[in-house]
C-alpha cells in the first residue's frame, strides 16, 4: 500500500514539471504578463488565425503582431500569458495539439502547382 501512495506522488509531481516550466519560461521572457484559466485561454486563443511550421511541433504562429505559442511561452501580441493550474494548463496543451493537426503549414510550397 505504501509503494502505491509513493507512485502516486510521484507521479502528482512530475505532472507539475511541465506547467512549473510553463510559468518560467513566460516569465523569463522578458513579456509583461498575467495570470489566467482556461476558459478566458479559449476566448483569446480563439481570436486570432494561426499558422504551424512543421519544424516546430506543437507551436503556432500569427505573424501578423508577432503572437505564439512557442517553447511554452503563451504569447499574445507583446504579452505573456500563464496558466493558474496544472489542469488549466494541461487543457490548454491539448487544445493547442488539436489546432496545430487543424492548421495548414505556414511556408509550404506545392512545387507542382508553382511549375505550371
């Protein structure tokens, strides 16, 4: 029973490495930044075309006022955004996952159709 307790936690604590690493990362980034959820993620995320790069996996990009979500620093226009919770942030990931399969490449060139 005790061996299970101690797979239990940890396991608790290596689920938060990703989303303490979150939150480093957005802060040493130099952005002014705030704290929010995933609902108010969602509302924001939402709002802006992205664009992938295969090379990056997993990051996204909106070129147009320099926002992304890269190396994972969630950025916005010139403002860093943090995750309050592991489950917040782990939603988060996901929905960023599911949207970089949704969007097309950004730079990916048809060679076929460039020739004719």
């Amino acid at each position: 029973m005790a061996i299970l307790l101690w797979l239990i936690l940890i396991i608790a604590l290596f689920s938060l490495v990703p989303w303490l690493a979150h939150i480093s990362m957005v802060q040493g980034s130099g952005l002014d930044y705030g704290w929010t959820n995933y609902n108010t993620f969602i509302k924001v995320f939402d709002k802006y075309e992205w664009t992938n790069d295969p090379v990056y996996k997993n990051s996204l990009f909106h070129d147009e006022d320099g926002s992304r979500i890269h190396a994972n620093i969630y950025r916005f226009g010139h403002k860093g955004m943090i995750m309050r919770s592991p489950v917040d942030y782990y939603r988060s990931v996901f929905h960023i996952k599911k949207q970089y399969n949704e969007v097309k490449p950004k730079n990916k060139i048809d060679w076929n159709k460039e020739l004719q």
